[in-house]
C-alpha cells in the first residue's frame, strides 16, 4: 500500500468514524431508529435522528453500509467456506459483463439484492457458475447498492431513490471495456493485489474513459476486501446472528471502545493492509474482538480502500464556484430557485422568498491558476424580472456575519493525535479557531495550509463562503400598524419582496488582472419587513404588541368587542387578518367540548392581505355546550434563510359559551 502520509489519512477515517458510530451506540434507541431508517429508506427519519445528535450523516451511513452488506452477503450466500484456492477474479469479471448486458437478467439481479431474495440470487448464481464465487459476487453488489443508497440519504436536497439496475449496467461496461484490452485486466489484478496505486491508475487511464475509473476500482477494492477478510478471518468462523439490529449495536459499541485505543487500531489497519493473518489475528484475540472478526476487517478494509481510489482515480481539478443560497441551487440541471432572468426570484416548489442571514456556499479551492487565491461578493438591485437596475456593488465586511468555512488539522504526537480548529471569516477568533484574512473591500483570503502532518496544518473547506446578513442590502422600513383591527385590511401600502442578483469573484491574491465570475445567481426575492404597532383583541388578553413582528396576524370576536367577558350564546363572528407579501396558510380552528371545529375563510381581497369574518364550518353555535372554547389564528409565511424557514405564527382568543 502506500506511503506513511497514506496510512496517517487511512488512520484519521477510521478514529473518525469509530468516535461518531460510538456516540450514536450510546442511545440504543437512536441508533435502532438509524439503523431501521437505514433499512426502510426513510431519508427524513435517518437525517432527523442524526440531526438531533449532532451526528455527519455519510460516516453513519458508511459504516451501516458496511456492517449491512455483511448481513445481506450471509443472507444471500451462506456462511463462507474456509479455502486454500482464491478463485480468478477474471471469472467474475466475465460473468457480471454478461450479466450486465442482459437488461431483464440485470434487473433481477438488483431486486434480489434489494429484496435479500435468496433464492432468486441463487439462481443467477447457479446459472453462471459462481458458486465459488458468490461472497466476491455478492459483496461487489452490495457495496455498489448502498453506495448509492448513502447518496440518496444524506444528500440534502429531494432525490429520487437511486436505480441500481442502472448503475449496475454502467459498472459491467466499464469491465467490459477493461477485459477487452489486451493484458489490461491482468496488469490491473497485479497491482491491485500488490496495492501500487499509481500503476494501477496507469492501467485503467490508458484502458477507458476517466469518467469509468471509479467503478474498476470499486470493483478491485471490493474484490481484495473480500479476498482479505475471508483469509484474515479464517480462524474466526461467523457464527449465527439472530438480531441483527442488536448485533450491529454490539459491534458499534466495541468500535467505540477501539476508539479510545488509536495505537491498536493503527496497527490493526496496518495488519489489514498488509494481508498479515498473524499479526490481525492477534490483535483480534488480545481486544477480544473474535465475534466481529470479519464485520472489522471490512470496515478497515474499506476506508482503507476508499482513500486508494482518490490516489487512483484523483477528482479533477475543481473550479472555484458560488452555488448555493443554503440548501437551494440557483442554477444546474434542476435549480431550486426561480433565478433566471424572467423568474420570479422565489424558490421552486414552495415559493419562498429569502430573508435574515443568507449561507452562500459552493466549491471553494485554494487556488486559481495555480496561484493562491481570494473571492468577494458582489449584488446588485434588479427588478422583479431579474433586469439589473443599478451597479454591482462589493459586499463589505460589516454586511457579512462570522462565518465558519472550514476546519484547520495537524497531526500531532500524543492522543488525539490529530489537533482541529474552526477556520472563520469576519470575526476574532476565539479559542479553537483561526481567522481567513479579509479586506476593507471584501476580499477574503483563501487559507493557504496544506500538509496537516507539518506544523503549519491543513485547511479544508466546508464550501461556505460568507453569511450574508441581507437585511444589509436595501432599507426595510418597518410597517406601522397602528390602528388596524382583526377583520380589516393591513396598513397600506403594503410591503413587497425586493430583488438582487448575487455573485462571487475570484482572482489570485493581489492580482485585478486575474479576476474572472465565480458564478453568479441572476436575481432572487428578498423581504426582511418587520411590523410594528399589532394590537391584538383588547378585549381579551391582547394588547400591543413587542416591535418587529415577522407578519401581521390578528384574531377577535366581534361578541367580545361589544361585551368584553361575556358570554356566547347564539351567535359567533370570527374576525381576522393576515398579512405579509409571502403569505402562506391560513387556517381558524377552535377546541372545546366535541371539537375540533372549523371555519370556512372569505376569499382573499388582495395578495398579501386576507382579513375578513371567518364563518363556523360544519357546526352550529347555539348547539355547543357550555363551556370555554379557544378560537386559535395559524398562518405560515413564505420565507427560508436557505436553510430553514419560520415556525407558524399564531393567535388565539378564548370565550365561554352560556
């Protein structure tokens, strides 16, 4: 395998992902519930027991993914069978390209692994003779399915569940063009099993399209894993699982224990990259750790394999590029944001314009042209059609917020062994963080560090670039309210979303020469009025209202106003009124004795402002029991900072019935 600074980054993973899974195993319900959203596909459930622990979703799901693929390959091929003989990779090889390119046989095969389907899997095994095979086989496809399965969970936006089928076909394509190259195929077995990257790398460059790189070494890492694990574990033969769940928590819980011992799990990672049964299986005695021999020497050999392939199949280099508001795209193939030039400014689906402190994020690189390099922010007023109707002007320092946007690493000698910080912009520093250079007029300095095992560290970006605080971009005065009461019209005029492109630049540090557009979103919608002066029903528990309320929502019983604590009897009129440029739901209901009830609402006078008498819907005043009753105003407000969106605002009023 390769050098030192390899086996220092294979090393972090692992701690890394031991600590995490440790912190989830310490609430067995929440890593049940993980592990079942896991198993169940729930994307929102498995990012929100994440969420609430304060836990990165790929390093979860890449170690379930791990943990899975041993259940489904013991479920589909039975317990491995100790052997002397390793098969030939080359008969795999073959037989997945023939069975990729039978689209119906292909289909099949992702159902059953899908499914864990034994028997279906078993048949294309027999078909094709892979009985020898069937844990290299089996392993192969299930690192693939849940690849794509941990994509799809974490990724922060909506996205259709993946087709492995698909990505099944893709992968057999690219050993078939490997196979067809004379010597090709057995070049790149010597050196994956001699673990040489880069003649590897060599082997699949001159053999196929880069865009194929990928899936030749996932499949060789997958192949070498399986081939490893079966020899180092030979001694350790599984026995049965019968909860699979609780078994995973056991393994979770050991991996938290492993954490705290980095010198043993360096040498275990080593034992593993070595191939050296001895010295694995001794290690696995002396942790007592024989029961999930081989579950730990998957996961070892994965992460070891996983940082293989970036040597071998290297990303490209990256373009620095603004292109996010929060979690919305501005632009791309499916933008989450009505941007171009024509639109609306609002984001997609919802209708939602941006308010408070905007996350703009994207590809942040430390270099432009090879040079260090430096970015800024520009915006600049458009009409609701995108059309610019001023100048591009820099954002400056006091329109940014603190912004963290990345991490600083040094390896250092004594436990944790590896030392971090927050890397910032626009603030002091405080204790555990490091401050990115910015300039009067915007600039901010890209942080230089790159070698985490020298004394000056390393930098990697989280693609945050600044929060900026867009309340900065254009006066919002505050609408008076004074005088208005539930059942009328808000104050006029009424306030309207205003509008501004947004861009980034970049330049080599020092260099106006150099400077060039970092993406730029053509306009989006922008409302950050506040409202002051509410009174809400004097008549009951109301009064005015603390300054800078984020809409206008005004309930009251026109009952109560004649005769404030009386009592109803016969009659019930419901006045309200809800107002804001975005204005989403509307909804009046009440609770008492046989609700809850509801009410049907006047149509909406004018956008943005719907006030009027909300009529009992369903049931009749005179025939409610005496009681007290609450009458509760819930409305919603189109708005996202990018990353979240305001709670319903309400108000409520209460009256007895006689």
């Amino acid at each position: 395998m390769p050098d030192r600074a390899f086996e220092l980054d294979v090393f972090r993973d692992l701690l890394e992902e031991a600590r995490t899974i440790g912190q989830l195993a310490e609430d067995e319900r929440a890593f049940r519930e993980a592990y079942e959203a896991v198993r169940a596909g729930d994307v929102s459930k498995f990012q929100d027991v994440l969420k609430r622990r304060g836990l990165r979703c790929s390093l979860i799901c890449e170690w379930i993914r791990i943990k899975e693929c041993i259940f489904v390959c013991l479920n589909l091929c039975g317990p491995p069978k100790p052997t002397d003989h390793t098969p030939n990779p080359r008969e795999l090889a073959e037989a997945i390209v023939r069975i990729t390119s039978d689209e119906r046989l292909v289909r099949q095969l992702a159902e059953a692994v899908e499914k864990r389907d034994h028997d279906s899997f078993q048949r294309i095994v027999e078909q094709f003779k892979l009985g020898n095979l069937c844990h290299f086989f089996c392993h192969w496809l299930c690192v693939v399915h849940y690849r794509l399965i941990c994509h799809w969970l974490c990724s922060i936006k909506k996205v259709e569940r993946p087709n492995l089928a698909r990505e099944l076909q893709s992968a057999g394509q690219a050993l078939r063009q490997l196979l067809e190259h004379k010597d090709s195929f057995d070049q790149a077995v010597a050196a994956s099993d001699a673990g040489d990257a880069e003649k590897l790398g060599a082997v699949i460059q001159a053999a196929q399209p880069v865009s194929f790189c990928h899936f030749i070494c996932e499949w060789f890492c997958s192949w070498r894993c399986t081939r490893v694990c079966l020899i180092l574990c030979r001694g350790f033969p599984l026995e049965p699982i019968r909860d699979e769940i609780r078994e995973a928590l056991a393994f979770a819980k050991a991996m938290q224990q492993l954490g705290q011992q980095p010198l043993q799990l360096e040498r275990l990672s080593a034992a593993v990259g070595a191939g050296d049964a001895h010295t694995y299986s001794a290690l696995v005695g002396e942790l007592k750790l024989q029961r999930f021999c081989m579950q730990l020497c998957h996961w070892i050999c994965f992460l070891r394999c996983r940082r293989f392939c970036i040597i071998i199949c290297p990303p490209p280099t990256l373009f620095p590029q603004f292109t996010s508001i929060g979690s919305y795209d501005y632009d791309g193939v499916t933008p989450d944001i009505n941007s171009a030039l024509g639109g609306n400014g609002l984001t997609l689906g919802d209708n939602r314009a941006f308010f408070s402190t905007l996350r703009l994020n994207g590809i942040l690189t430390q270099t432009l042209g090879a040079q260090p390099m430096e970015y800024r922010f520009e915006t600049c007023p458009t009409d609701a059609n995108g059309n610019p109707t001023g100048p591009w002007s820099p954002v400056l320092p006091a329109q940014i917020a603190k912004t963290v946007i990345g991490h600083w690493e040094h390896q250092i000698a004594v436990p944790p062994f590896i030392e971090t910080k927050k890397y910032i912009v626009n603030a002091a520093p405080g204790p555990g963080e490091l401050a990115a250079s910015i300039a009067a007029d915007g600039w901010i300095q890209v942080p230089q560090e790159n070698d985490y095992t020298s004394p000056q560290g390393a930098f990697s970006s989280n693609g945050n670039m600044i929060e900026l605080i867009s309340q900065s971009l254009a006066p919002f005065p505050p609408a008076d309210e004074t005088g208005v009461t539930a059942g009328g019209p808000a104050a006029h005029p009424l306030a309207q979303d205003v509008y501004f492109g947004i861009r980034m630049r970049v330049r080599q540090v020092g260099n106006p020469a150099s400077e060039t557009d970092g993406g730029t979103c053509q306009h989006i919608a922008i409302d950050n009025t506040l409202y002051n002066n509410i009174t809400l029903h004097p008549d009951w528990d109301g009064g005015l209202q603390p300054p800078g309320q984020l809409a206008v929502r005004m309930l009251d019983i026109n009952e109560l106003i004649a005769h404030p604590c009386g009592e109803i009897t016969n009659t019930l009129t419901v006045k309200f009124t809800a107002a804001h440029p975005n204005l989403g739901s509307v909804n009046i209901t009440m609770t008492g004795p046989g609700g809850p009830y509801g009410f049907t609402l006047p149509a909406i006078p004018e956008a943005g402002d719907w006030f009027g008498t909300a009529t009992p819907s369903g049931f009749t005043v005179s025939k409610l029991k005496p009681c007290a009753y609450l009458v509760t105003l819930e409305i919603t407000v189109l708005l996202t900072d990018g990353d979240n969106f305001p709670n319903p605002l309400y108000d409520q009023i209460a009256f007895c019935k006689k």
